[in-house]
C-alpha cells in the first residue's frame, strides 16, 4: 500500500551559490556521514560533479520528507536521511537514529530516485507499507 509520494526540483545553480557562500559549512549540514565523503571526492576531482551531487540529495531529502509527511520537523532531520547507492548504482534511502526508528515502527519501504540536468535536479520518493505498523507506533 502506498503511504506517500513526495517529489522536489532544485536549482544547482541555487545550491552552487549557496555553497559559495557558506561553504562546506551548508554541505556538512544537509548530507550524512557517507554522502559527505562522497560529496568531498567529487567535488575535489570535479567541482561540477560535486555540486549536482548535492543538489540530487537535497531534492531527495525533500522528496522524502515530503512521502512521509512530515517536511522537516522532528524526527526527519538533514543527516538522519541518506541517500546511497547499491552496486548496481540503484538509489536508496539509507535512515539513521530517531528516523530509522520511527520509519520502521510504521513498516515502511523507500524507493527513490534522483536526476540532474544541466540547471536542475530533481527527485522522486515512494513510501509504501510493506508490514504492519508495531502496536505502540501513533500515527
């Protein structure tokens, strides 16, 4: 059953700026522990590369919050979602601490999926239940 269905578009361009300006202070703010590291090795072989890497996970993590219904309120936080891919090069969630609990006591399931073009870009998330909610998870 599906849950929810969130979607976002991001200016790189916006993000470009914004990177400028604060530095890797907004980086460290919106990616997690693996994405960070990934973002620092694209950035440093090609800034370019970098850049849309960040911009595909902020739309994620939009996305996300958005299928789940909660925008970015407690206990959706910048670093307690990742995206990460498998070998495949498949995208997918990858949740931390007070989310993972929270996201799981609901049996839910992420699948994402992130583009950039040029200018943009842009990410998809459904959230489907795939076992029933635990019996002491509030709606």
């Amino acid at each position: 059953m599906i849950i929810g269905v969130g979607t976002d578009l991001c200016d790189i361009r916006r993000i470009a700026s914004t990177l400028e300006r604060r530095g890797q202070r907004f980086a460290e703010k919106v990616l997690g522990p693996h994405e960070i590291q990934v973002f620092r090795q694209r950035l440093e072989k090609v800034e370019l590369r970098g850049i849309r890497y960040l911009a595909t996970r902020f739309a994620a993590k939009e996305a996300f919050s958005k299928a789940i219904g909660l925008g970015m309120t407690w206990p959706m936080t910048w670093r307690a979602c990742e995206v990460v891919k498998a070998r495949s090069g498949q995208p997918h969630i990858q949740l931390h601490g007070e989310l993972a609990e929270w996201f799981a006591q609901r049996g839910w399931q992420a699948h994402v999926s992130v583009t950039d073009e040029s200018d943009y870009a842009s990410a998809f998330v459904v959230v489907e239940r795939i076992s029933p909610p635990q019996a002491d998870c509030k709606p």
